[in-house]
C-alpha cells in the first residue's frame, strides 16, 4: 500500500517482542552484483535486498549488457551471460544511478575497466553534488579518459573505455570508504599490477567487508605493502564457490530495530544477525552502553530492555558506522543526560547534511542541540519532547527510519500520534517495507 505524504506514527502502548526478519544488506548486495557481473559463470545471490538502489544497480548491468534475472518474492538475484557484458561496437550506454551512491561509484569504476565502449553516467541534482573527485583522478592516473560535462570531480560523467593499466595511484577515500571500494573491486582488471597508497581517514570496516567479499569471489587477500599502502594483483578471474552467496541481513536496517525495546520496551530477536562481514554491528555495543541487552543466539540477536537500568546518554565516536548515528541521535531525548555524537564529518555529503538536518529536527522536537564548531559532531540534551511535529526527511531514508523509531515512544501515554514523518515514501532507497513491518510489530505488541 502507498504511503501518504505525512505519515502519523502510531505510539507502542506495550513492550514489543518478537522476531524481525530483515532485509538482506544493501551494501553487500551491490558490491556482490558487480562482482557476479565479473565472475566467469553465472552466479545466484540469495537473500539479496530489493529495494531502489539495488534496483539501479541491477538495471545498470543489464544496460551493460549482463544479464540480471530478479524473483523478488524468494529474495533471489541471478547474473549471467557475463561474455556479453560490454558489447563491441554499441552506442554510447546511459545508465542512471539515482541517489545511490554505491552504484555511482561502483559503475564510475566498472565503466572505466572495461575494454572498450563509451558510458554516460547520471543521477538525480543532490547525485552531482556527492563526492567524487578522489575516484575520477585515480581512474585517470591508471588510463582512463573521464569526462565531467558539467562541474569538474562530479557527476554526470562520460567516461570512454579502454581499460586500465595498472601501475603506482593514490587516492583518498575520507569523503566515503565506497571511491575506494570501486577502485580494489576493479583492481583485478587491470593490465598490471597496481600500487595504491591511501591518504586521509577512511572508515576501514567498510572496506574490509569490500576486501573480504573479494577472497570469497577468487581474490587474493589484500596485500599490505606498508601503512596505508597495498599491492594489488591483476590475472584472478572472480569466481564463488557453487556459483551461489548469501547476502546477509542489513547491519545498518538492524540498528532501527535494535534500538525499538529502548522506545517501547519488551525484546526483539533480530533474526540471522550473528557475526557476519558488516561493521554496522558495532551499533549493538553501543546499545549496551545505553542500557539495552544484546545477546547472540542461534535465531540471530536478541534485544531487550532492562527494568534494573535507566537509559542514559553516551560519548560515541561513529567515524567506523556512521550510517547508524542517526539513529542514536533520534533517540537521545529519551535518555537521561547528554549524548555526543563524533567523528561524522563526512556524513554531510551523502543522501543529503545529516548533521546539520539532524540538528534542525532534533531542534523542531524541543531538544537542546550544540553543532561542534569542527562540523564532526553535535551534542544533544534531552529536554521536554514538543509534540505535533512534522519531521522532514530531506529526502534521506534514514531520517525517516530513525524518527519512525522515536514517534513509537507513547509520549502522551494513551496510544495517541504525536510526531509525522514528511515523504516516509524515501525508505524505498534501501528498505521498502520498513513502516509496514513497524506497524506489524505494533499489532504483534497488542495481541493476547
């Protein structure tokens, strides 16, 4: 069913409980289409996200020439048919990204490896203002003929083929772990060897997934040639064992539910969400610290709220799960005493300024809200909610998702709305049903 443009959320008026089976990772599923398209046989991605992102992403590759079948009911991607990827002699390929930042990136990469054609890349207006700069130069120093129509270092670009040639390039990946990512997934394709030496700060949980999930392709492990500088190794075709990968659920999408018994109280079991290669997961230790429980079972984790404990406010540094410091941020007018949230510089650049739209919103609900003069932070004490407020999403998914969180604290303590979301329609980016599955959660609370 649509949802409205202003959509009320409906307070818990008891302890949710229950299981939430999640949507698989949006970072894991783009990265693992890319290389299935790379793979020399045909490759099944079970438990795969379906969602707007991965969509583009998907509908890129079969522009590219791939071919990407999709049965979105069993959760189930399957890319063949890899030898016509790339076809000779075709006209110049438009493909177009949207907001999704892994596949502007990623396809930016995959374009400029490949052997021949000519690719003209675009997304919506906020797309050309997202960092990527640090990727283009690195693509150049290695061979590749980008073109930038419009603003130098963004997109809409064009990008003329005809491989890449290995050799020293460096590159700095602070403004998003994913220029880097592109550039070690495309690495193997290029004619020798390259030597790539990494500058400024990078959130290394993220590129350690992209390293991981490469060795479970074919790749060789990353070698580390020194701090902060790797060799990488051309000649190993991408290939999965069975021609199949699971994708695991999205770390990022837990954080939501995780965070719901501190809201309602109750207990959750996040299915499937043991271990895995997603630093988000990082998110359920600070949970602990807030006063929550987490535990690791055969079913996945299980969150609980504690009678014996009071939620209270923490120091966190984000810089290595920064997608998830919303949804702390969200929640920090219900804890007793300051949060501080840093080391998310570099989150004004994504979906849209989520420091900066985070304290707007927060400030909307009546909270006191110091933005640190290093523009890496901001501090929240808890003050009185003000109720009857719109949020605005900015178009971002996760201010939807976050204050979709909070909006089920039962403020006024009879089940009445007190907070609405602006365009709730923006989680389709990564996690479509995410209202829905909220609602069920409710209805689940309710039952005898």
């Amino acid at each position: 069913m649509p949802l409205p443009d202003l959509l009320p959320i409906r307070p818990f008026i008891r302890p949710a409980r229950g299981e939430v089976t999640l949507p698989g990772s949006k970072s894991l599923t783009n990265r693992a289409l890319l290389l299935a398209a790379l793979s020399d046989r045909p490759v099944t991605l079970t438990g795969a996200l379906f969602s707007e992102d991965t969509h583009l992403m998907a509908e890129a590759l079969r522009h590219l020439g791939f071919t990407v079948t999709a049965d979105e009911s069993a959760h189930t991607l399957h890319v063949s048919a890899q030898a016509n990827g790339f076809p000779a002699n075709a006209a110049p390929i438009d493909l177009f990204v949207g907001l999704a930042g892994t596949a502007a990136r990623f396809l930016t990469a995959l374009c400029a490896a490949a052997p021949r054609g000519v690719y003209r890349l675009d997304g919506v207006p906020q797309m050309r203002k997202r960092p990527m700069k640090p990727l283009i130069d690195a693509l150049r120093t290695l061979g590749a003929d980008i073109r930038c129509p419009g603003a130098e270092g963004f997109f809409p670009l064009e990008i003329h083929a005809r491989g890449l040639r290995g050799g020293p390039v460096g590159i700095d990946a602070s403004e998003s772990s994913q220029l880097l990512s592109a550039l070690l997934m495309v690495a193997p394709l290029a004619a020798d060897a390259i030597e790539l030496t990494l500058s400024g700060q990078v959130r290394r949980p993220f590129v350690q997934m992209t390293a991981r999930l490469m060795e479970i392709f074919g790749q060789p492990p990353l070698a580390v040639a020194a701090e902060n500088r790797f060799r990488l190794p051309v000649g190993s075709r991408y290939a999965v064992a069975n021609g199949a990968y699971a994708i695991e659920p999205d770390a990022t999408a837990a954080s939501y539910f995780a965070a719901l018994p501190l809201v309602t109280g109750g207990r959750l079991t996040l299915k499937h969400l043991q271990g895995g290669l997603q630093g988000d997961t990082a998110f359920l230790a600070v949970l602990q610290q807030v006063g929550l429980t987490a535990e690791e079972n055969p079913d996945g984790v299980t969150v609980a709220s504690s009678p014996a404990l009071s939620p209270r406010g923490v120091t966190q540094n984000f810089s290595e799960f920064s997608d998830t410091f919303l949804t702390l941020a969200a929640l920090a007018p219900l804890l007793a005493g300051p949060t501080t949230i840093t080391g998310i510089a570099h989150s004004r650049k994504q979906e849209t300024d989520r420091v900066a739209g985070m304290v707007a919103e927060l400030r909307k609900l009546g909270q006191d809200v110091h933005e640190h003069e290093d523009q890496d932070g901001l501090t929240i004490t808890p003050r009185p909610l003000v109720p009857g407020v719109e949020i605005e999403t900015y178009g971002d998914h996760r201010f939807a998702m976050s204050f979709g969180i909070l909006g089920c604290h039962n403020l006024h303590g009879d089940g009445r709305p007190w907070l609405s979301i602006r365009q709730p329609a923006c989680c389709a980016k990564t996690f479509p049903h995410f209202f829905e599955l909220l609602e069920s959660l409710r209805k689940n609370s309710l039952a005898p």
